[in-house]
C-alpha cells in the first residue's frame, strides 16, 4: 500500500497516512479539518542512449546537427565520388 501526504486547511497540520489508491482522507486526525493531499516530484535521471543528452548533441566539429548520428561524414562521400566517376570525379 502506498503512503500519502496531507495538509490540513484549518491547522496546516501535516501527515502521513498509507491507504489504497482509490481511497482517500477527508478529515484532519488532530482538528477534524478539510485535508489536502500533498504532491512531490521525483527525481529522475536518464541514463544511457535514446536520451536528448547523448543523442542530440551537436558534433564536435561545430557543424551542428548535419553530421550527427552518422560514421565517416566528409571522408565517406568523398570515396563515393571517388569509386562512382574515378579519382577526378569526372566519370571517365
């Protein structure tokens, strides 16, 4: 069972109580009081790839989003050329 959080209105008394997740408090145990249910954010840290942080980083040659992602960038289009149209690119 989880344990919850509330605040009383009248006396801002705060407690802890473990009940199911359809259920829920009401009143106050020390004034009779309405009850608020408190929220906290949890902490999280992404770790590993398919994150923002390690996979949507610019390069580390300053251009930016262009060659991320990607092995071999300029060197491996420049083989391309090189085997399609021969050395000089010219296709002869």
């Amino acid at each position: 069972m989880p344990t919850y959080e509330y605040k009383c209105l009248d006396c801002s008394d705060v407690f802890e109580t473990v009940h199911g997740v359809n259920e829920s408090v009401d009143n106050c145990p020390r004034c009779g009081g309405k009850v608020r249910r408190l929220f906290h954010p949890v902490g999280i840290i992404f770790k590993g790839s398919g994150f923002y942080k390690t996979d949507s980083r610019a390069s580390d040659n300053g251009k930016g989003k262009a060659g991320a992602g990607k092995t071999g960038g300029e060197g491996e289009r420049a083989e391309e050329k090189a085997s399609v149209g021969g050395e000089d690119g010219s296709g002869t």
